[in-house]
C-alpha cells in the first residue's frame, strides 16, 4: 500500500473538516466534543499505563498457556555455513596452542 493515496485523503478530510468550521479552530474543536458526546465510546477506556499493564497481567492469567514446540525454521544455506564455520573455528580454538607474543601491547593514539 502506497502512503501517497493515504496522504491524499487524510488532506480531502482535513479541509472538508476545516470548510466546515471556517477555519476556526475553536469551532471545529466544539464540533468534535459535540459530535463525542452523542457518540459515546462503546468499549472499555484505560487511563494510566499502570491500568493498562494490569488488564494485560489478568488477561495473560485467564488464557491458557501457549504450548512450547521448537521454532518453524526455514534452512537458509547462509546460516548453515556460518554455523559450519563457526563450529569449526571453535573445534580450533579449543585445541590449539595458546600462543604468547614477546612485544609489548601498542598504545592506542
């Protein structure tokens, strides 16, 4: 979906909405609290995010748990390699040698 015909509209309802009050902001803000109280929110309001989280937390308890499965994975032959390689260079890290340099660290300028 392209942002452009949405742009588009929302631009044809503000200047309709603005036609209507004048231009006056006043007006259409009293247009709209008019408009709120003869068409009252149906569903339940929340009022804080603490409300919020609440309803979240109750609402989490009376579902049902999800079941645990593994993950859908698809085989990506990129990870695969990288898997490969990174299981390889650790395989080589684990039983090479540790080897000690005798200069000193550089200093970082």
């Amino acid at each position: 979906m392209k942002a452009d015909p949405i742009l588009q509209e929302l631009e044809v309802i503000k200047e309709r909405l603005a036609a209507e009050a004048n231009g006056d902001t006043r007006r259409f803000l009293d247009q709209m609290e008019a408009w709120l109280e003869e068409h009252p929110h149906a569903g339940p309001t929340v009022n804080s995010p603490e409300e919020l989280q609440a309803r979240l937390r109750a609402r989490e308890a009376a579902e049902p748990p999800r079941p645990r499965g593994k993950p859908y994975r698809v085989h990506d032959p990129i990870i695969a390699e990288v898997r490969r390689t990174r299981e390889k260079l650790y395989r080589e890290r684990k039983t090479a040698p540790l080897i000690l340099k005798d200069e000193p660290p550089r200093k970082k300028r």
